[in-house]
C-alpha cells in the first residue's frame, strides 16, 4: 500500500496553535472580552435570515469594501476584504512573495507572517529588534540590506504591544520596491496608522481586522487599505466567491454598530492600563502597550508563573520562545483582571 507524501518538510513544522483550554478565565488570545450588545445580534439575526443562501455571495464584496473605504476615507478599488486579516496576508504573499522571494520580518513579532511566508514557499529573512522593541533607523538600512521583496511591519507589534515610528514606515517605502506591509490588527487600542502614507507610497499596504476592535474573532473578517493596483493582484490569486454571504452581512451589520464597538475599546484600554499599574506592584516587569495586552516577565521561571496562574483557573500566553522568560495577558473583563491579578499575586507569593 502507497501512501502520499506532503511536501519535504511539512511534517517537521508543528501546526500553529494557542491553548484552548476549558478555564473560568481565559486571557491568552487577545480577544474582546465584551461582545456587540443585543441589538446587533438582532440586526445580524435579521441580516441573516434574509440571504439567499442558496446562491452564490457576492463575488467581489462591494457594499462590504464600500463601507470600509467610507469609514477609511479611502478609495473602494483600493479597499479589499477577507476571512480575517490572516486571509489579507496570505494572500498578500500569494501575489507578491513565493519561491525566490524574500519576505523580510522584525522579530519578535506575529508568528504568523514568517509562517505563511514560508507555507507560500517564500525566502523568511529576520531582523532582530531589542527592548524596547521599536524599529530605528539602522534596523530599517539592515532590512533593505537583505533586499526584500515584502517587508512585514505589525503596529501595534504583537507580542510586545508597542507601536512602530510611521515615519520609519515611509523609509522603508521609499528606499525600496518592496511592498510594505503594515499590520494594524490593534491600532483602534492605540499608535498611530500608517494609513495617512498611501497617498505618496503606492507600495505599503494597511491591514486591519474585525477580530479585536470589533469584537468578531468568531466570525474572521479582515481588509486592507492599498492602491487599486494591489487589489487587483488579489483579485488574481483569492478563491471564488472567497467571502461568504454570511460573513459579508455580519460584517455590514457590525459597521452599523461601530459606535457600540468605540464605547467597548474605552473599557479594555482601562482594563490594559490597570494591568500596566498593577504588574510592577508585584516585581513583575510590564511592558508598555498600545494594543489590548500587556507582555510582563514575572520574577520567577514564566513556565512556573504560567501553570501556577493555570492551577488557579487563569489562563495567559506563554512566549519564552520568542522573548525569554515572559507572558502575555490580554484585557479582560474588569472581573477577568481582577481573578488574573489575585492569582498571580498568589503565584508570586
């Protein structure tokens, strides 16, 4: 009997995965801890019952991409939507990455963008950044030293929380033909877009998500603001009718509500800053954020920190892999906070 073989080192690459795990408090993914009030649900319920599932959804999205280069000030060929910003960068890296082609990352960052480099066969190239993490200029020369064809930049960076310098974006953009790709999933929390740069740099590109601001991590929704001509490259490699009915009008019913999701970020940003205030009060050391997490090394060993905090029904990120010795928590809720704070400070005790 024959067995079919995957590609030579697929089965040496563990499958990118965080812990799902059955616990009262779980604040290890970055998601909104509140969900859209009742009335969206009801508007959604509406939206929903009233598609023809039975046809095919709207190919290229258009009230959908309408809407977002609205709320963007943006043009609508210039605006793109996919299952979740993940979707956006994969398909950033279909178009303009692949075999023989460098992407480039500052590390650490989002593990995802060196994993779907290498999963679209492209060349994953690393610049390595210290604290407090922020892209400078020598970093910006040693990246365009490896001459890259795509150039990753996560603002807010996820796992550190803290925002890249826009003005270093814009040299990154004009002193090479890369696409400049700038990760926004956790800009509505904080830092400042890149998106004022579109204009005068056809070649960076401005991604967002659902996922967090919004409060729709279930339903994986994403887009990108670009020049029409990007988009067109992704027209060329998505998959028909990529974006379901469904996810269209739940992200249309969402953007009906945006000011229910503004009034949400107020409450996580309050929740991140009394995680910022409380952490150092217990000889840990936190990290400034601009997103809706807080990176904290704990004094003593993170693995003895993170199951301790998982004994006590509290589950964070463990990310000694990638910056030694430290966790990630995200704002919860204000009860959330408070049961991650007691257990840590018994932890630590």
């Amino acid at each position: 009997m024959r067995t079919a073989l995957p590609r030579p080192g697929l089965r040496e690459v563990a499958p990118y995965e965080a812990p799902q795990l059955d616990v009262r408090v779980r604040l290890n993914t970055n998601e909104c801890p509140h969900p859209l009030p009742d009335a969206f649900r009801e508007d959604l319920a509406r939206a929903v019952r009233d598609l023809p599932l039975n046809r095919y959804p709207q190919r290229e999205a258009d009230d959908l991409r309408a809407r977002l280069a609205e709320l963007n000030g943006h043009s609508p060929e210039g605006t793109w939507a996919a299952n979740g910003s993940n979707e956006v960068i994969q398909q950033l890296l279909q178009a303009y990455g692949g075999p023989g082609r460098r992407i480039a990352v500052f590390e650490p960052t989002y593990a995802l963008h060196p994993r779907l480099a290498w999963a679209t066969n492209g060349e994953v190239v690393r610049v390595h950044l210290a604290p407090p993490w922020e892209i400078g200029p020598a970093h910006v020369a040693e990246a365009l030293a490896l001459e890259p064809h795509v150039v990753f930049v996560c603002s807010p960076n996820n796992p550190t929380g803290n925002s890249q310098p826009v003005e270093l974006v814009a040299e990154l953009a004009s002193r090479s033909d890369a696409l400049v790709v700038v990760d926004e999933a956790y800009v509505e929390f904080g830092g400042v877009t890149a998106a004022g740069l579109l204009p005068s740099h056809p070649n960076v590109v401005v991604v967002r998500t659902f996922s967090k601001a919004f409060a729709l991590a279930g339903a994986r929704v994403g887009y990108c603001l670009a020049t029409p001509e990007v988009v067109e490259d992704l027209r060329r490699v998505r998959l028909p009718y990529h974006l379901s009915a469904v996810t269209q009008a739940v992200a249309l019913v969402a953007l009906d509500h945006r000011a229910d999701a503004l009034s949400i970020l107020d409450a996580v940003r309050t929740q991140r800053d009394r995680i910022l205030a409380a952490l150092p009060a217990l000889d840990a050391e936190a990290y400034p954020s601009d997103a809706n997490f807080v990176l904290f090394r704990p004094p003593r060993p993170a693995a003895d920190a993170w199951r301790g905090l998982l004994d006590r029904g509290v589950l964070v990120r463990d990310l000694s892999s990638q910056i030694p010795e430290s966790l990630r928590v995200t704002a919860g809720t204000s009860e959330e906070v408070h049961a991650f704070l007691s257990a840590l400070e018994e932890v630590l005790a």
